[in-house]
C-alpha cells in the first residue's frame, strides 16, 4: 500500500468526461445509421455475420439461435434479445420497405404479437441484402477490428441502393433523436440519377421524383408542406390516415367501415380495442359492432353502423379519436464522417453519390495493374507451360490488357464512374422496384362534418334561463291562425322561451350576447332533444361570462367577402363590421362592439351596402335608411347613433330589407300586424323614424319586429312555452297607423 500512488481528480471533470464518452460511443456505436449504407452497426453486423455463415439469398435457412450466437461472439457484443430484435425487424413485412431478412417462422404480425424464440425461428439474408454487400471482399471499404481485436469487420457496406432513405431508420441517441421514413426505392433511384445529370437540383426539382416518404403498411400522407420542410430543413411533421372504405350492405342499406391500411408502426389490436372502448363509453355512437376481418388476404377492420347512421361522421371521429390518423415527425439525422449531422434530401443523396463513386473507385484501383507488372505475371507463369495452354494464356494476356486500358480510363474521369453507377442503380431498379404504396393527398385538414351529415332544416330554441336544442322543422305541424298551438320546450315556471330560429345543419351559428361578443358553433353541434325536452344548458356549449345572455343567432352559411355583421344596441347605437373579421372564432369569444354604461346588444344581421336596415323601438316607432350610410368599423369600436329615442325608450329590433316582403310587429298582448315596407321611406341615420303600429292600452308596447314573406310560416311563442305555428299569409296586410288583430291566445 505504501508504494501506491495517490492523484487528486475533479468529480465533476471526470462525469462530464465519461458521459461525453459514453454519449458518442451510443451516437456512433448504437443508435444512428450512417448515411453511406443507412445501417446502425447491429444491422451491418447481423448481415456480415450471415454473409460470413454463406447464408445467403439462394442458399438454405438457418436458425436465428445460430446468427444471433456469431454476433454477439463475433461481433457485437451485446444482449442476444437486442440483436434478435434487430433480425425480427428487418424480416418484418409491415416494419421494412423492403426487407434484408427472409425469415421462416412467426416474426410477429401487426397486431404487436411478440415473434417466436430464436431457437423455433430461421432466417437467411433476402436478394436485396446481397446487393448492399456485393464487392465487399475486393477492398472497396475500409475495415475495422472488431471489439477483441481477434478479426477485422467492414466499417461501412459498398451499398448498391440508397438504403438510408429506401429503407428508413429510428433510434433515440443521447440529447438527440434520429427518425427517417421510408421511401419507394424506384423514386429513389431516379432522384439519385437525376441529381448525377443535374448537380443543381433544387428541392422542389427533387420533389418531382420523390413526392414524399413510401410506408410498407401504405396508408395516406395528407399534405406535402411536412415533407418539402423535412427535405429542405431535415425537419418536418406529416400527417398519416389509414385507408377507410364504406360498404352498404344491398338489403338493409345498412353502412359498414372498412379500414384496409393503417398508418405506419399503429398496432391493429390496440386500434380496435380503442374503437370498443370509444363505443361502449357512448364517445362514437351508432356503431353495432367492431370486427377483425383479417385474413391472408389482407387487412380488414370492420365497424358496422346502424341503420341511418351517417358513416362520414363516425369516420371523422375515428380519426379524431383513435390512431387511424397520428403525425410522424421526420428527423433526418444520420453519421456523417464519424459525426451526427442533421441533412437534408439533397445531402443525403450527395453522400450517397460520393460513397458509390468512392467503392467503385477503390474497386477498380484494386485490379490496376501495370502493362509491366502484367508482362511480368505473364512471363513467370509461360515457363511453366506448353502448348495449347500457352495460347490460352495469351489470349488472357491480351484481354488483361484492354482491362488495365479500361480502368485507368474510368480511373481518369469522374463522369465514367458516375455513368457506372447509374448502370448499376439501373439494374437494382430493374430487379427491385416496385408501385408507391403510400398515397399523398393535396388537401390538408379535418375532413369537414357538415358535408356528411343530410342537409336539413332545424328549429332551435333557446329559453331565458339559458336552455339549448334543436328539432327538425318537420316536427311542428301547421296549424290554423288562433289555435292554442303546440308545447315546443318544456320549460320551468320560472323559465320562458327567449330565442327561435330555423337555419340549417351545415350552417354556422354566432352567438351574439348583450355583452356585444361573438361566440360560434355549428348547428349540427347543437344538442337534438325531444320536444318536450328543455334541451341543454347553453353554458356548457359557451364559455360565457356571469349575466351574458345569448341576444341573437346568425346563420352563416359561408363567410363571404363584401357581407358585414349589422349590430344594434338598447340605446340606439349601429355598428357594421365585415363579416369575414368573425370567420376565426375563439372559445372565450370575439369583442363585437363596445358598449357604453347601461347599455347592451339586442339584435345583430347579416347585409351588404345595397340593402336598408329597419330599427323599430318599444314605443311602436321604426327607421329606415341605407345600410351604406354606415361606414364600416372594426370589431372593438363601439358604433354610431342609429336612432333618436325617446325618454324611457329602447330598441327591440333590428331587421335588414329584402325585396317583396312585409314588416311583421307583435305586441306584449299577443296583437299584430303586417305592414308594406313601401309605407316606410328611407330616413336619414339617427332620426325618430315613424309610426308602425299604436301602442294602445289593449295592445301594450311592441316586444318584436319582424321581417316576412307570404310563403314564409310564423312560429309564436308564449313566456309559458306554448308554441304556434302558422302561414304569414294569413296575418292581414294593413297600415301603419292600425293596431292589429288577435294573433295568439
């Protein structure tokens, strides 16, 4: 102990030194490929390892226990499992594009069924996986010892195909990640070709002959922004759909969904496991049943659907909800002289390209002999013979001449070389390409509900207390004017109905609350309840503030330019904003119009510059006047006068004028009329206006306005909930000065 010989070192030194060590040793030695062959060093080491067995393409299996053994003994010195998962992999139909193991036995499926023991397993290395090694044994790389120093491995494989790309790799590094897709070999091969003609490709040039990566499992790529990013940048995301199908069985009509394709590495068991889960919680109703059809013949995922079930919105959930669409995100990271490196397409490619001239190079530097050193071979081994063995030899001497000729010319010129290597690209094309699997779709984005869901007219009906729902149009018969009409929403005692629209299913509601704010939703969104139902509780829809109350719904059909939003308030005030500033809506809601104190929202419309605007007031009093006399503001302004009121007055009413049709008022007695339009002249912005209908002791003050036509029908409701619904037609047409007749009881 006394001779020992002590030195003091820095903990924190020595950890950042070893996990440096540690962190290049993984980069280099595990978990990134090298972008010359496109294999991280198990991979090469496995395929070495079988070439060394002779256990190639055209030759018997052996059992994976056997590869798997001259590995990790050889070569590898790791656990047999990570080695054995490294085979299983690359004999994997849905894991490679195109696979390097040809494998006897259960390698596992695509519903994560773990494959069988390497000892029950055989394997031998596929045609493809012969071509990554052609020439490896005439010096055309460089080699390495291998962990024990007791034999030599090649460092990288010649590689006759692109495989980095062809085939893609995954792998988490220390710090850094590297996850490259697969790609159509064919695609490939021509992008390599055109890159050696034209060294100047660009990346959209490039894009012409590789659109985007090649999935074995296919599937859909919605989108090409992910992919021309990730080839420009080395980074991107895409989007991937599993291909869905619907069946409609002839006899019941009845709809089933058949997913033929997922996207790449999605677990089939777990997907419909997923789907059971997500019907039975009620999160995707109208499914019967959920089935695996899968046979030798290909995937089959079967959802039957119920009877009248829209199948285009249960796929649209399936989507939504399951792995049947999830994102790949491309890392383009790969070893580069010893480095990792993030690359580009175009990078890749070059790499490619140089590494290919290099093997070629070296090959034929390996066979350069000199005329001299030839003549010399020729001399020594003439002594020996006689005869018809000499003019053999001669004949051999004369054709090792041409070929000594031969390579110092491609020696001499890169082009030589590079028209080589697309010979040989060629044939590997020839030999192996095939169709692209993988489909890319243009259009970006959710697929939209509305288009699959029938078109059809709903009542919806929204009560003070802030109840939601809707019913189809159809439910309501018409009845005669007078009738005592027809229970529309239940509603509690201290609850009335305050709202009633018709607007179709694909249409966009805006809510609009006294607090001048815009909230949306679309109509197919809102609750379907039964008649008597009350519906839903509109705060769980919108996320609205204490004492915001829903003053008005538009139906949007689509947001057009040149339409502006009409809002009018208690105190008069008019505002126009263009429709399209409401297009983009946010949960908490968008500021429609400043409000002064005291005052708030009461109506809102839909109208372009040629149209009028009517305000009508509580005190029986309306203005007209031209909606281009409003000069268009932004969404957070507060607005111009729109009408001059009275003391204790208030506006109860705001309608944009269309051609032939008639001014509807009510009164707070059930009292109304119709009056033409024709008696109102267009006024000044933010005058009195004139009488509509008298505001006696039997009629009470005017509680709505409305604008109609002859063919339209008119909905009454009560506060007690009590529903009437009659034609237009048969509300008299009178005049302004009139206070009306009997409209319900």
């Amino acid at each position: 102990m006394e001779n020992d010989i002590q030195s003091e070192i820095s903990i924190e030194g020595e950890m950042k030194k070893s996990y440096l060590e540690y962190a290049m040793s993984v980069i280099i030695g595990r978990a990134l490929p090298d972008v010359r062959d496109g294999l991280k060093p198990v991979h090469r080491r496995v395929l070495f390892a079988m070439r060394e067995l002779k256990n190639d393409w055209n030759k018997p299996y052996k059992k994976s226990a056997r590869v798997v053994g001259d590995v990790i003994g050889k070569y590898h010195p790791h656990g047999d499992t990570a080695v054995y998962d490294t085979i299983v992999r690359m004999a994997q139909s849905f894991s490679l594009r195109y696979m390097l193991v040809d494998g006897q036995g259960n390698f596992g499926s695509v519903d994560g069924d773990s494959p069988a023991a390497m000892r029950y397993t055989e394997v031998r290395m596929k045609r493809i996986a012969h071509e990554m090694l052609e020439d490896l044994d005439k010096d055309t790389v460089d080699w390495i010892p291998n962990y024990d120093e007791s034999m030599s491995e090649p460092s990288v494989f010649p590689a006759k195909l692109p495989n980095l790309l062809v085939n893609g790799s995954s792998g988490i590094a220390v710090g850094m990640a590297t996850n490259i897709p697969p790609h159509n070999l064919s695609e490939i091969i021509d992008a390599v070709t055109a890159l050696i003609d034209n060294p100047q490709l660009t990346y959209e040039e490039l894009m012409e002959y590789v659109p985007g990566p090649d999935f074995p499992t296919a599937a859909m790529i919605y989108g090409r922004a992910g992919i021309l990013s990730a080839y420009k940048t080395g980074r991107g995301i895409i989007r991937l759909r599993a291909r869905i199908v619907v069946e409609e069985d002839k006899k019941t009509k009845a709809e089933t969904i058949v997913v033929n394709e997922l996207p790449y590495q999605v677990n089939k068991a777990r997907v419909i496991e997923n789907i059971s889960i997500l019907v039975r919680t009620k999160v995707i109703e109208g499914v019967r049943y959920v089935r695996d059809e899968s046979d030798r013949e290909g995937m089959r995922i079967a959802v039957g659907l119920k009877r009248d079930q829209v199948a285009g919105v249960v796929i649209n959930q399936l989507y939504k909800h399951t792995q049947l669409q999830n994102s790949f995100g491309i890392i383009l990271l790969a070893v580069v002289n010893n480095r990792p490196e993030l690359l580009t397409l175009k990078e890749i490619l070059e790499h490619f390209i140089f590494h290919r001239a290099e093997a070629k190079s070296n090959l034929i530097d390996r066979f350069n002999l000199s005329i001299i050193q030839a003549q010399a071979i020729l001399d020594m081994r003439l002594q020996r013979l006689t005869g018809l063995e000499r003019d053999k030899i001669v004949e051999e001497y004369e054709s090792v001449k041409k070929d000594i000729e031969w390579f110092k010319k491609i020696l001499g010129s890169e082009q030589i070389v590079l028209g080589i290597i697309k010979d040989d690209l060629a044939e590997i094309k020839t030999e192996f390409g095939d169709e692209r699997r993988t489909e890319i779709v243009e259009a970006v984005g959710e697929i939209s509900i509305e288009d699959m869901i029938k078109e059809e007219d709903m009542v919806v009906t929204i009560s003070k207390s802030g109840y939601i729902k809707r019913n189809p149009v159809a439910m309501y018969e018409s009845q005669r004017r007078g009738g005592k009409g027809k229970t529309a929403m239940g509603v509690k005692e201290d609850d009335f109905l305050a709202h009633i629209f018709v607007a179709s299913t694909h249409h966009t509601f805006l809510f609009i609350t006294n607090f001048g704010k815009v909230y949306q939703l679309k109509v197919y969104q809102l609750p379907m309840a039964g008649r008597v139902s009350k519906g839903r509780a509109i705060v769980n829809l919108l996320d609205l503030s204490t004492d915001e109350k829903i003053a008005t719904v538009l139906a949007v059909p689509s947001f057009d330019e040149g339409k502006h939003i009409i809002m009018t308030t208690k105190l008069g005030r008019i505002k126009k904003t263009e429709l399209i500033a409401y297009a983009r809506s946010r949960s908490k809601g968008l500021i429609g119009v400043k409000l002064a104190e005291g005052d708030e929202l009461i109506a809102a419309g839909i109208s372009d510059d040629s149209m009028d605007v009517f305000l009508s007031c509580a005190a029986g009093k309306s203005i007209r006047f031209k909606i281009a006399d409003i000069r268009s503001l932004a969404r957070g302004s507060m607005g111009v006068r729109g009408m001059r009121l009275g003391s204790g007055d208030r506006l109860i009413g705001m309608e944009v004028l269309s051609s032939n049709a008639t001014l509807l008022a009510l009164t707070e007695n059930g009292f109304g009329k119709r009056t033409s339009i024709d008696e109102y002249r267009v006024q000044k912005r933010g005058g009195k206006g004139v009488i509509t209908i008298k505001t006696s002791e039997r009629n009470g003050l005017v509680v709505v306005t409305l604008l109609v036509e002859d063919d339209d029908d008119l909905m009454i409701m009560t506060d007690g909930g009590k529903l009437i619904r009659m034609s237009v037609a048969t509300v008299s047409v009178i005049s302004r000065n009139t206070q009306g007749v009997k409209l319900i009881k």
